[in-house]
C-alpha cells in the first residue's frame, strides 16, 4: 500500500499534475495574509464570464471566468499604501499604483483576477511552453500608456501591499536637485512603470526576470544609443534566441520623448551606481 502511494505521489510530480494546494493566491494587505484557492474564487457570487478584446499574453480576444480585484481586496483597498506588488511563478514582479486599481469604481479601467477552470484549461501563451493560468490580472476597458502591459501579470501567486518604488529602493531616484521637467526624471518615472518589472537597477528591485542595467555595467557603456533604442522598440530586430521573452514598446506604450528620458535616465544612473566594496586585505577576494 505505501509503495502505491509514493507511485501515485511520483506520477502527479512527473506527469504536472497539479495538486489544489497549488492553485492558490496571496493576497498581503494590513499585515495580513490571506490565501484565496482558485476554487474559492470561481465559487465566489461576483464571478462572471469577462470578454477581454486583445488580451496583453495571447494577443487575441479572450474571455475568461473572472472575479474584481477590488470586490476582492474589499475594505483592504482603502489603506494607506501606494502601491499593489503583483509577482507571478516566473519571477516577473511588477508594481500597479493603487490609484490605477482604485480608478475602475470611478470609470476607470477595471482590474479583474482571471481564474482558470481546471475543467476547461487555458491556451498555451504564444512562444512559450506554459499557459497564463491558473491567475491573471487582466483589465477592462484599458487603454496604453495608463495601463501599462506590464501591469497584466500572468501565472500570478501573490499580490501585496507595498510602498512607492522610488521610496522603498532609493537607489533609483534622481537626485532632488534635477529640474522638475529634466528627461532624466522622466526616464525615471519611464522605468519604474515598464522596465522594473523585469529589471532591476544598481541592486534596486526584486524581479528575477531579466539582468540588471545597472550591475555590474551599466547598459549604457555596452550598448549604442541607437542599439538601445532599437532594442526597446523591437527586441528581435536587435537579437534572438530560443527562450527570448522581452516584448517591444511601441510609441504608444513609451512615446519618443518618454524613450528620450529612459535612455538619459540610464545614462545617468550609470554615473551614480554604487562603489564596490574593498576587500580587506586579510580576507580573500570573493
């Protein structure tokens, strides 16, 4: 009997079978934690059947069963916090203003958490080798640059309460003397809402996506200027390889004088990055 059970438990690893634990969401808001399954929330009253034209991961119109985010966060919503910490299984971490989410019960666009039915399993995402279950945020009514494509995280495990970005990893602010209207600042701004969901800069961040463009040389010092911007208009017109995820920001997404600031604001923070520590001289260098 036990030699069946551990079959059994080395043919669910083996074959992907999910088990329901593993359908599970967390949402972190007031210092609590809470974990929402995914049956729970298709069981929830407020679900319903949501058309999404274009969807950001299959790039098509898709429907989904669906639930509002904000229905879900309920009372959480309303404390003071700026900004709500998406992370998804892959380590893509990307980080929504809390005023874009409040906006839908304004007229806003509206964020829903999509919810896969184990019964009728989703389409595996273009060019990749997973699906964008079993959660995923996606918008309604949305419209580039105010919802940025980055804030539609799919294969989605955890939302949170967080700070300002720039607040919480002062590694990436500007200096406070800069001009109100400096590119550099623009650029800032620029990053924080497409680039640090995959990037990090100087240290700065907690995605496990994509390398740094700080560390350990700034992207500028190894890149053309005009390689750059190509290479963040059209990831594959600059290089290609079998497991490529970066996708291209059009002028919708990043306009040229926004792409003008991100690429200052990168130069200029390869001026600020921190010095490496010395080694003492009694210990080995690392």
């Amino acid at each position: 009997m036990k030699r069946l059970l551990v079959l059994a438990v080395l043919w669910a690893f083996s074959s992907g079978y999910c088990f329901a634990d593993d359908r599970v969401l967390t949402l972190t808001f007031g210092g609590e934690e809470r974990r929402l399954t995914a049956e729970e929330l298709l069981a929830r009253p407020d679900v319903t059947d949501l058309k999404v034209p274009d969807d950001v991961a299959y790039r098509r119109d898709m429907t989904y069963r669906a639930v509002p985010l904000l229905s879900v966060l309920g009372g959480a919503i309303d404390e003071d916090f700026h900004t709500i910490e998406a992370r998804a299984s892959d380590g893509f971490v990307t980080q929504i203003p809390s005023e874009v989410v409040k906006r839908g019960a304004q007229g806003g666009a509206v964020a829903w958490i999509a919810v896969e039915d184990p019964a009728k399993p989703w389409p595996l995402v273009p060019n990749r080798d997973v699906n964008a279950g079993p959660f995923y945020l996606v918008w309604q009514d949305a419209k580039l640059p105010a919802i940025s494509e980055e804030y539609w995280p799919f294969a989605l495990v955890a939302l949170s309460a967080a700070d300002d970005p720039v607040k919480r990893w002062p590694a990436l602010a500007v200096d406070r003397s800069l001009a109100h209207d400096a590119p550099e600042r623009t650029g800032q701004a620029v990053f924080v809402k497409n680039c640090l969901a995959c990037h990090r800069l100087n240290g700065a961040g907690n995605t496990e996506m994509g390398p740094d463009l700080g560390l350990p040389m700034n992207v500028t010092q190894y890149m053309t200027d005009a390689g750059l911007r190509a290479l963040i208009r059209d990831p594959k017109a600059v290089r290609t390889w079998p497991l490529q995820q970066m996708e291209g920001f059009s002028e919708q997404a990043i306009s040229n004088a926004e792409l003008d600031g991100l690429v200052s604001y990168l130069a200029y923070m390869g001026k600020r990055k921190p010095e490496a520590k010395a080694v003492p001289a009694d210990q080995p260098a690392p």
